[in-house]
C-alpha cells in the first residue's frame, strides 16, 4: 500500500469529514440529557495467551491482597461479559500478539485476533510485539489475507481484525507521495493539513473514533519510541518511532478540529511498580509512562498503558493542573481494567471528576465462557501433534532465574546450542543470548503427563523462545567485542536503559567490574581459555534480533561477513535432541566483581 493511500485510509477520511462529525450531533442536543454514560473495559499485553498462562505469569495479588489464579481467554470472555453494558466500548494498550504460545504463534497469531473479535474489541493501540513479523504482517493481520510463506490456517483465508489498530507515533521515513497525499484532504481543512505536513506521513491510522450514546470519544494510539531497539530491525526499516507525547499532541488537535473532545490515550508504554499491591493502588514507580501521562495535551482525559506489564490506578496531573487517570492492566489477561465515565453532551468533553476506575482480576473461579472454552480447544487440537512432540530430555528443572553475574542456566543452555548450530557453516566461535529472549524455564515435571519423566516437548521449548529468529554470524574485533560487552551497562553513548548481561555459550569467559567507569568495566576475556586481544577477529552467533542492533548492542552493527542459518528454535530442538539428557548447565562463565 502507497504512503498516499495509507494517509488517505489513516486520516484524510477522518479529518476530511470532520463536518460529518459536526453534522450528526442531535440538532436538540442543547435539550437533551446533560451528560451520558461511557464504559471502557480495557486489555493490553494479552500475547496471545489463549489457554490460562502457567506459573507465576499466571497469578495475579487481588484487591484483598490474596495471590490468585488468573487469566486464559475463556475466563477473560466470562468477566468482560459480566462487566460490560449498553454503554461499553472495549479497548486494548497494545501487545495482544507477538511473543506468543505456540497455540497462537504456530499460526501468525491469527486465533488471538479472531478472539479479540469475538470479545467485542472495537480499538487497540498497536504495541512493540504488533512487529515482530514486521510491518507487512501486521498489514496483513489488519486487513486479511493469507501468509504469504505459511498460506492460510486451518480455519481459511484469514479476514482481517474487526477492530482498529492505531498508532500515531508511526510514520513512514521516506515518504514520497507526501505532498500528494495531504492534498487529499482538501482546502476547508487547511489548518489539519498544516499539522500533518509538519508532522509526516503515519504508516497506521493514529486516531479512531467511536461514537457512544450520541457523543463522539476519539482513541489516540501511541507504542513505546523505544520499538526499534526491541524489534528485529528489517520489518520496520522503513518507519519511524517519534516521541510518544509529540505525536499524541498533533493527533489530539486533530480530533479538537473535527470536534471530538473526549479524549482517551491508549500507550504501549508503562511504568514498573513496588511489588504485591493492590492492582487498584497507584503503586507505578514514575518513569517512562508518567512522562507521557502527565505532559500529553490537556484536552487529553484518560491515559491508559501496557508495555511493563503491571497493574495500577493512578491520578496524575495534566499540563493544565487537572487530575488525569493513569492505569495499566497487568498482562496475559489477568485483569481488565473497567473505566466508568460521563461525557458532556454540550460541550462534548468528558466530565473528570465522574472518572472512576477498577482492575478487575481475571479470576479462574468463575464459570469459563463455553463458547470461547470450545474455540480455544479447537486451536489446541490443530497444534497439538507439533506441540506434544517430544524433543529431548533434561535431568532437572533449567530455569531462566539469572544468578549475581547475570547468567541463567536456561541462557546459558541456549547460547550452546546456538554455537553448536552455527559452527558448520558459520564458522562461529563463539554464541552471545539476549536474556529477555528467554521467555520461560523449562521444568523437569513440565510434560503433558505431568510424571517428571523430563521430557521437553516443542511447545515446551518453543515457550522458552517464541519469536522464531534468524541464527545469524557476524566478525567483530576483540576491541568491538569488547565495546559489544560493555552495552551490557547503563552510562554509555548507546543509552542502555537497564543493564542486559548476555548469555554466553560455554568456551567464553570473562570478568565485569560493576563499579568501573563505563568502557572499562569488562576484562579478561577468553575463548577456550585462550586471551583475546584487540586485533584478532571473532566470529560471534546471535539471532538476528540482536545481529541488528536490537536491545541497545549497536556494537553487532558492525559485524563484518554475515552468515545466516536456521532458526533459533531449530537450533534449541536440535540441541536437545542430540545432547540428551541434558543437565542445567553451571553459570560460572562471567565473573562478576565491584
């Protein structure tokens, strides 16, 4: 699709009919009730968890403090039906898919779509994970189609979602058919097409528009400006992620120049929390998502988050000084979060002071949808001969837990077998894991038959790395490898947010100091118990997530000589099934001192 069709789809349409809004207002609205009712029931970082997620991603501490069993479609679709009425509009904050069950994943995650659908969702913020098969997928995920590589499912040619999926920070680089485009939207609305030549050309609607009880409530989508850090860099090479409050801030103007004054934020973007509170306390630590909360525009009257994965209600100040609400949902469907407001039908805004807010837990204790129950069954038989194929044996649990150096025996255990996949070939020396592409451990009493037999199926391993990425090799220097290693930590010129330890396979050893001064924090580094130096080159595996600069490590980008192979998943299940049994590898690779 052309730059100047997706800006005429995105918003030539909805400016260019901002009449239109005006238009079917009720002539007798002065005359009508003062304010109506609106209901927003709220879901974001669901990656696809169909079935009830496992573990401790699969509890959740309730209003009364009790640590409970949450979350799995079919109890998400029991209490958004108990919590919806007349007056609901269902929402989303982005992440629905992408680093998703196998359930989900084995099929481009069209089942977690077809389920948003069928609970009612009307409008979704796109998140990070929204691109983990690029921008093209996602097109397609929008409107329909078959995968071009996989073809269609089980269940047909896919029809695309029902809802819309926006993103107002997402703009194209390279926009050709600008000018072009932006004529489209006409001369009575000049002063629209002046913002939005100033602003660029958005690859995805950056605004939808919901009407309720005769009132219009527009929805600002926004995704975490971070988004190519933690994507794979050739699906999104040619947009861009601008700031998140700018981009909010033009698309919240627009919709005061159509005439849609009630203003709701959904951000792919949060803050963490002080741990085991209430999911109804303001307990969010303020940090990247408060940034946005609090100086987006003041015509803006909700703001509603994902990205970190918890729960909150917080009020916070607008630029104006007026109380705005804060929250965020959780994750994997544990809780939805239910706003109740009442919009001015004179003035069209939303009255604040009538905001109220509650995170519902998605509690296991209710009656599972029946409808839903059968849905997701039948997904689970479709996938059930990959998923309960058994690849190898472990003899004891491996976890993705990280010791005082940063290594986890799960990330270690991955970064060996991915030497091992690349070696032939890709003549690797070495193997480098991102910790956060560890989704999961591996449990010794984890298989279907639950007997702790040890056996790992593949959708046991697939739980442990979900994104099917590209084994990829690349030279460095021992000087750049070093420089590669010290983007583990906070303080240098790559803006590392956190520090990120890689994983390293076994034949590589070296020493950090935590308290050195960045750029000589790493030391001693050894392949095969053999020193490297500065001139020699290294040929070093990683995914191609990581090969792309992915989570900061700008360093990979100037790899030399790229060789790619199998998959990252191939490479685990291949690992397994040759090494078995296989034990939890000892995480004594990195020495940590200071």
């Amino acid at each position: 699709m052309t730059s100047r069709s997706l800006l005429r789809l995105a918003l030539a349409g909805a400016v260019a009919s901002g009449a239109v809004l005006l238009a079917t207002l009720p002539a007798d609205a002065s005359k009508a009730r003062r304010t109506v009712p609106v209901r927003l029931l709220a879901l974001n970082d669901f990656h696809g968890h169909l079935e009830p997620p496992a573990g401790s991603s699969g509890r959740m501490v309730d209003e009364h403090g009790h640590t409970v069993d949450a979350g799995g479609a079919a109890y998400v679709a029991t209490h958004m039906k108990a919590l919806a009425d007349e007056n609901t509009i269902a929402v989303a904050q982005g992440d629905l898919i992408g680093a998703t069950p196998l359930i989900s994943a084995a099929y481009h995650d069209e089942p977690s779509i077809e389920f948003m659908d069928k609970l009612g969702l009307k409008v979704a913020a796109v998140g990070n994970h929204e691109f983990d098969e690029g921008y093209a997928e996602l097109r397609r995920i929008m409107n329909g189609g078959c995968h071009p590589v996989d073809g269609c499912s089980p269940a047909g040619e896919w029809k695309g979602a029902k809802f819309d999926y926006v993103g107002a920070n997402v703009l194209f680089k390279n926009p050709n058919e600008k000018t072009d485009a932006l004529a489209a939207l006409g001369a009575q609305q000049e002063r629209a097409r002046k913002l939005l030549a100033d602003w660029g050309v958005p690859a995805l609607p950056p605004v939808s528009v919901k009407w309720m009880n005769g009132v219009p409530v527009g929805f600002i989508g926004l995704v975490t400006q971070t988004t190519p850090s933690i994507v794979t860099s050739e699906g999104i090479k040619d947009l861009k992620f601008v700031d998140e409050v700018k981009a909010a801030n033009v698309a919240s103007k627009i919709l005061k120049l159509v005439g849609v004054k009630a203003q709701v934020v959904l951000v792919h973007e949060g803050d963490q929390v002080n741990a085991g509170q209430s999911p109804d306390a303001c307990s969010a630590i303020p940090g990247l998502g408060n940034r946005i909360a609090t100086q987006v525009d003041p015509e803006v009257d909700i703001v509603l988050s994902g990205h970190s994965h918890q729960a909150y209600l917080c009020r916070v100040k607008d630029p104006a000084g007026r109380d705005r609400l804060y929250s965020q949902g959780g994750s994997f469907g544990r809780v939805i979060t239910q706003v109740d407001l009442n919009v001015d039908v004179r003035t069209r805004d939303i009255d604040r002071a009538s905001v109220v807010a509650d995170n519902h837990v998605v509690t296991r204790t209710v009656q599972a949808d029946p409808e839903i129950s059968a849905f997701v069954q039948t997904w689970k038989d479709r996938v059930a001969p990959v998923a309960n194929r058994a690849e190898g044996t472990i003899t004891a649990d491996i976890t993705n837990t990280a010791v005082p150096s940063g290594e986890s025996a799960l990330g270690n255990l991955i970064a060996d077998a991915q030497l091992a996949a690349t070696k032939t070939g890709g003549n690797a020396q070495i193997a480098l894991m991102n910790p956060g592409g560890v989704r999961a451990s591996l449990g010794y009493a984890s298989s279907p038959a639950g007997e702790g037999d040890g056996v790992v199926t593949y959708g046991e391993a697939f739980a442990v790395q979900p994104f099917n990425n590209l084994m990829q090799v690349v030279t460095l220097t021992g000087a750049q490898l070093k420089t590669l290693l010290e983007q583990q930590f906070t303080g240098g010129p790559n803006n590392q947010a956190f520090t990120k330890i890689l994983q390293p396979s076994a034949n590589f050893t070296y020493t950090y100091n935590r308290s050195a001064a960045w750029g000589s924090k790493v030391s001693d580094m050894k392949i095969d118990g053999v020193p490297v130096t500065d001139t020699q080159t290294v040929r070093v595996a990683a995914n191609n997530f990581l090969v792309g600069g992915g989570d900061a490590f700008l360093a990979f980008r100037d790899g030399t000589e790229l060789w790619s192979g199998p998959l990252d998943i191939d490479a685990f299940v291949d690992y397994l099934g040759t090494n078995s049994p296989v034990a939890p590898p000892a995480t004594n690779r990195i020495t940590a001192v200071g």
